[in-house]
C-alpha cells in the first residue's frame, strides 16, 4: 500500500527550495545510453523510485550503470545478450517502453512487454510502433511483448509524421529519435514533441555523436551515423517539480523562492498563476519568487500539448481552485480520464464537478483535512497540496506514488515551514527464526 504523509494544514509555505533534476528527461537519457558504444556520465539525476526501476530494466539488457550518490550515473553498455524487457519490471513502469527504440536500432532486436493501460487512461503505444515502422522495424506483438527487428541488423532512415489524436506524443518522438540516429540515411520526424525533455535528449545524442537538426521545433531532421561513442550530460531541471511547489506557495499564500528552475520552460504555467492571483518574479537566472497576498481568483485552463499548460501539473492547479472564489474550469486534453483527484478533493469539502474531460470547480471558503488516497503521482502531488491549505490534519495514503516522481518531497516541504510526517507503511512482521 505505500507509506502514509500527514499533514498539519494551516501553515504557508515560505522559503527557499531547490528543484532536483527531471524525471521525464532523466528517463530517456538513461535508456540512450544503450546506443553508445562507450561511457556515458549523467549528473543531475534524481534519486526516484522510476529512476531506479529503470535502472533494474537497464542493467538485465547488459548496460554496467554505476549510481554515485549526488545524482551522477555513470554507465556502460557491457553486454548484448539480452535485449528483453520482462513483464515484472516494465508492468512497474511504462516508460521501459524508451528500450525499444534503442535496442532495435543498436542490436537489431528488442522483446519489450506491453506496458499496458493504467490508471490515468488508456495509454496506447501505436505512435511509438508507428515511428519505428517507418524506419523499417519488422514488429509483432507476440504473448503481450513487442518484439521488433531490424533486417539485415539495420534501420534506414525515413519520413514520418508522428501527430496523434491528443497532438504529439513525447514518448513516441524519443523512441522515434534514438532510434533513427543508428539509422542508415535520413529521417525527418514531423509533428514532433516539442517538451523541453525532448530537447534535453536530442542535446544529449548528439553530444554522443548524433546529428539532429530542428531541436526545439515540431520537424526533427537526423542524419543517421554507425555509432555513438561516450557523452557526459546535466539533466534538466524538473519543471513539474518546481510547478508543484509554484502552485503551493500560490494555495498556501506563502512566499517561495525556487532555485533550479527554467522559467523559458513554464510560460503557461506562470501565466495562470498570475491569473489566478500570484506574483511570479524571476530573481535572477535559475531563481523565481512566488508569493500570494491577495485573493485568489478563479481561471480557465486546457491541458495541451507544450508550451501550453502541462497535464502533469493539471492536478495541483485544480487543488488550488477548491480555494478561488467563483467558477474555475479545467480541461484535459492530454489525458481526459485525469479525475481520480476529484473525489478525493470533495472528501475534503472542495465543490467539483466533471462534465466530460473537463472539472467544474466552485471556490469553497475552506477544505478540511480527512483520509484521503492517491492514485496516481501527480493526484498524489495535488492531495499533499490540498492538505497544506486545508483545515486540520489530512492523512494521504498511497505515498509510494509520489515517490515515484518526487525526490525528497517531505523534507523539502518541511524546509519551507510545513508540517509533514511519513507515516510507513506496515511491514509483514519478521517470521520467527
Ligand atoms: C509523457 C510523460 C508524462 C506526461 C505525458 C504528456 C514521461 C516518462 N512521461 O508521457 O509524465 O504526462 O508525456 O505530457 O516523459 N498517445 C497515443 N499513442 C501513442 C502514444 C501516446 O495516442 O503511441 C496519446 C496518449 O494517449 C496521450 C497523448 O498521446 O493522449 C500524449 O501522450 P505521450 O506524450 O506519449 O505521453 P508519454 O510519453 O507516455
């Protein structure tokens, strides 16, 4: 079940914290390091449960992955043996899905399970098979495992548009990507991802040898090359992260400053914590301040694709709207069964509604802190919140997912003046010898 944070409401949040690096680019720049034929050094990576379950995934392909402490791993492919992904492991965590592209395109074969759907939606794969298709991976889909092959060993480059029904997909456009830079010729991805995270990682292959054209923009063009040799990289700072403790110091009428951070990354969601009654300051390069003295105010906003507002932070905002006087709609369009959060918020006296893939959210003048249960990450994130502004204690349950995504969330909250304890989960007692 995952251990339990309880939180004491009432308090601002107020000071300084420092954002770790991204789980959503650390993810991919771990599964790259399966193209390079030598050593690759990442710095910066956070200590996370997904980051540690990938590394597991890694290391049964074959990469030697040496984890420092202090956020740098050092790693190297040592073995080609296997190029399976078992279902114990990926069922854990869908981004396992990022060996694929890799595999393929070095080795010529991967067998990867099925990630299979979870509790944020559907979730399909079809981009990330589409993409590799059109580089000429031979693929079936054999007892639940995708198995691709390359024939004759190798990819060749070609022409794809990877749009999908929500826009672009960013787990198809890195698996695309890693793939076509082994490929043989030219291959030009249309309809792109252009999240930041992609761009970290495109940064990355080609500091190993890669060349990609059109970083940052929705037509990537790589020129394939016979291989990739060593390369060192700083994950990016995680925008999610430091959105999170954005939007808490707007719930919270506290005053934060946020170290680590790329503002250039979060236009939309400074946009709407302006909107909503923040003030958002860029102190100095990497340094913002966020602090509410005034009323909040009731926004509308649309999860979409980047540079608009992130899925990933649509569940914190949502918390903080319970507390905005008037009518806040919010629209999911990444994700639309995104909701689980909803229920939990009305336990604790918020006032919302779904209507389709949008919440209808009526300001409340106070929540009151209750049992509550996370069920995914981000609904995690966006409860601990809610806990932080409402009346009382609030116990929520299902921590582990938080911690998936979260590095030492407690204690940077705690840092910034809140009162969170974990509470561990109830271990089987010890057998008697
Ligand atoms: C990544 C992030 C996740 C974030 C999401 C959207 C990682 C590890 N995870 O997930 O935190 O919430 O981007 O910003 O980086 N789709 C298809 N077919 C596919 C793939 C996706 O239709 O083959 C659809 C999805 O159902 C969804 C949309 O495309 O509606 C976007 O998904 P995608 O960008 O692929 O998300 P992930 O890469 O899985």
């Amino acid at each position: 079940m995952g251990d339990t944070f309880i939180v004491e409401g009432g308090r601002a949040l107020q000071g300084s914290v420092r954002v770790s690096g991204a789980k959503n680019a650390a993810l991919p720049l771990l599964a790259a390091t399966l193209l390079s034929e030598g050593r690759c050094v990442l710095r910066n990576v956070p200590d996370l449960v997904d980051v540690r379950t990938l590394l597991d995934i890694l290391r049964e392909v074959g990469l030697a992955a040496d984890w420092r402490g202090n956020g740098v791993v050092s790693c190297r492919v040592e073995s080609q043996a296997s190029s399976v992904a078992r279902y114990e492991l990926v069922s854990k965590m869908r981004a396992s899905i990022y060996l694929l592209g890799p595999l393929v395109a070095r080795r010529g074969f991967a067998k990867v399970s099925l990630p299979g759907g979870c509790v944020i939606g559907l979730r399909p794969v079809d981009l990330h098979l589409k993409g590799l298709r059109a580089l000429g991976a031979e693929i079936s889909l054999d007892h639940g495992y995708i198995v691709a092959k390359a024939p004759g060993g190798r990819l060749r480059g070609a022409h794809v548009f990877l749009g999908g029904p929500m826009g672009s997909s960013v787990g198809a456009t890195a698996n695309t990507l890693m793939a076509a830079c082994l490929a043989d010729g030219k291959t030009v991805i249309e309809g792109a991802a252009c999240e930041p995270e992609i761009d970290d990682l495109a940064h990355f292959l080609n500091r190993m040898g890669a060349t990609i054209e059109g970083i940052g923009t929705p037509r990537l063009v790589i020129t394939g090359v016979p291989s990739l040799g060593s390369a060192s990289a700083s994950v990016m700072p995680d925008r999610i992260e430091a959105g999170t403790f954005m939007v808490g110091a707007a719930l919270t009428g506290g005053d934060v400053r946020i170290e680590d951070v790329r503002l250039d990354h979060m236009a939309a969601v400074v946009d709407k914590l302006r909107e909503a009654g923040a003030e958002v300051t860029e102190e100095e390069e990497g340094i913002c301040r966020v602090r509410r003295t005034g009323a909040l105010r009731p926004v509308h906003m649309t999860t979409l694709p980047y540079p608009a507002y992130p899925t990933d932070l649509q569940a914190q905002l949502v918390a903080m709207l319970c507390l905005a006087p008037g009518i806040s709609v919010v629209t999911e369009k990444i994700y639309p069964d995104r909701f689980h959060h909803l229920a939990e918020l009305n336990r604790m006296g918020a006032d919302i509604q779904k209507e389709g893939c949008s919440a209808i959210v009526r300001g409340v003048e106070r929540l009151s802190g209750t049992d509550v249960e996370a069920t995914d990450l981000r609904a995690a994130a966006a409860l601990v919140l809610a806990g932080l502004a409402a009346e009382g204690r609030t116990r929520v349950h299902a921590i582990h997912y938080l911690d998936r995504g979260y590095e030492r969330m407690e204690q940077k909250l705690v840092a910034l003046g809140a009162a969170v304890a974990r509470e561990a989960a109830q271990r089987p007692a010890a057998r008697a010898a």
